[in-house]
C-alpha cells in the first residue's frame, strides 16, 4: 500500500506558448523535485486516456467537440483571452482527465492509500460549457462524477486550495447536495466568484482570503469553515484541488503560504479522509507559477500523502 504518482510526457506537449505562466516548466520543476531520494517508493504510472464518455457525464458532447475541433494542426488557438490550445493540448488534456479517473479507481479499488497527478493543462476553471483560466476539461467534477458513477460512492468532496476560486468545479456542484465544494482563494482575484453567500444547496464552502493574508489566515479558513463542514459531509472519496499559487512567490497572485502551510493543510485533508473513507485521497495539480515554489510545494504536499501511507 503505497502513494500513487501519475503523469505523462504528453502533457508536456501542450504548448501555451511564450510567456504564458502555465507552462510546460511546471511539471519539469515538479519531476526534478520528485526525483529526490525521499519520493523512491512512489508507486509511479503513467496516465492513461480519458474515455470520452467519463467527460461528457459533466461536459456537454457540443462542448467536447467543439474542444476537440479547436486544436489546431499547428502554432496556437486561443479560445479565450487565457486559454490557448496547441497541437499537443487534446492528448494532453485526455491524458490530465485519465490520471485523476484512474487515481480514483486504484485507490477505490484499494491499490493505493491515496494518489497524486502530475498533470496539466488544469481544470477546476472550465464550466461545464466553458473553457477558461488555463483550463479546458474541469478534471476534478470529471473523476467525482466518475466515482459515483463506477464505484457506487455516494458522496464525494473536493477541497480547493488553489489561490483562484474553482468557478467551474462550483457550477458543476451547484445543485447536487451529495457533492461538496470546499475552497479557500484570494478575493479580489480571477475568477470573480467564489464569496462567503455562494453556497448551493449547502453544499458549496467557499471562505476567501485577503490580498496580504497569510499562512495563519488560511489555517482560521480551514479550522472555522472547510474542515467543520466537511467533517460533517462525511464523503466517501476526498478529491484535492492542489494549486500552489497561494505560495507568497507566486507572481499571479498576492497570499502569503509557505512549503509548511501546504504541508499542514495535506495532513488536516488526510485526517478527514481517514475519519471518513479509510483515507481515500486523490489530489490533481492546478495553479502554481513560480518554479521553485511549485516544486519545493509540490514536495512537502507529496511527502505527506507519503506519511499516511502504510
Ligand atoms: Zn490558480
């Protein structure tokens, strides 16, 4: 019983192009910090495809094709003023989808203690018949809506903590109080949603940050508002959208979290899981810009998952 690591070289290949923040870099820092001594017994996979039907349980098919129709043969397409496809960005993008599907079915399946995707291009922006935000498939609400489906799971939870606010994984979750949204972001910020009064059904959390606000802020929003709620949700499977931007050198965004601080909110999410769903975790990467911080992040939040690991 281990932590499973799943990535795959194609999603390199989704080329953003010069200077866009959500490189392919990001997961070269992610795979450098990885290859520490200390992640050797990482049950390491590579992704496999998405089937597009586990898409369209959340994505409308006119979205999907209209997805698959923008890819161009070659240079970029821009579908939004943020979001930019490639050659490389649709097997990129089955590939992101497939890791966290998969993650879900081993770890449900009780071949791993939790998991952890190296993937990208990320999700938790697109809408159900949106792409925005760097994002074109919403791979999280994609895997919860699969774990329902396959594992017979009736409850599932995601916890954001990415510094933007899961606009997309909220609309998906909007009217559906069996799954739960939990988020902390900073606010101002991209997207614009993501206030205290969005809650759904009761079944969306969202507690936003202030420009400035650090790691002892974001600890008062997991212990007042996320964990209370979830606590109570009580899920079957715990999914965690993993951004890193709220990093205090991260150039997008203006919060003020450390290494440690991600550190800490991994091993309150593992606690939760353990209490609820005999640990079952499965964490996906978002956001998270500067490539030191990303990698020594992504380190501390890999480690953890690792400790809980029988
Ligand atoms: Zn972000």
């Amino acid at each position: 019983m281990t932590t499973l690591l799943l990535t795959h070289p194609a999603c390199l290949e989704h080329d953003t192009g010069y200077g866009h923040p959500e490189r392919a870099d990001r997961l070269r820092a992610i795979g450098d910090a990885l290859a520490a001594p200390t992640f050797k017994t990482l049950k390491r996979e590579q992704a496999p495809l998405a089937d597009l039907a586990a898409i369209e349980r959340l994505h409308p098919t006119a979205y999907v094709e209209m997805v698959k129709a923008s890819i161009p043969k070659r240079d970029h397409k821009w579908l939004d003023p943020d979001t930019v496809v490639s050659p490389g960005s649709w097997e990129a993008a089955l590939r992101a989808t497939g890791a966290c599907i998969y993650a879900v079915d081993q770890v449900m399946a009780g071949n791993a203690d939790n998991a952890f995707c190296a993937v990208r291009p990320p999700g938790h922006h697109a809408e159900p018949s949106r792409a925005m935000g760097f994002c074109l498939f919403n791979t999280v609400a994609i895997a919860a809506l699969h774990t329902r489906a396959k594992h017979g799971a009736g409850r599932v939870a995601v916890v954001d903590f990415d510094v933007h606010h899961g606009n997309g994984t909220q609309a998906a979750f909007w009217s559906d109080k069996d799954l739960f949204y939990g988020s902390t972001h900073q606010m101002p910020l991209f997207p614009g949603t993501g206030a205290r009064d969005e809650t759904g059904v009761g079944n969306i959390f969202n507690a936003p940050l202030a420009p400035g606000d650090d790691g002892d802020d974001f600890r008062m929003a997991f212990e007042q508002r996320i964990l209370p709620a979830l606590d109570q949700f009580a899920p079957d499977l715990l999914l965690v959208s993993a951004g890193f931007d709220a990093h205090v050198r991260d150039p997008l965004a203006q919060l003020r979290l450390v290494e440690e601080d991600f550190a800490w909110v991994t091993e309150k999410l593992l606690e939760a899981a353990a209490k609820h769903c005999g640990g079952k975790l499965v964490s996906t990467l978002e956001g998270g810009y500067d490539l030191d911080a990303l990698g020594a992040s992504t380190a501390v939040h890999v480690e953890t998952l690792m400790g809980a690991a029988s």
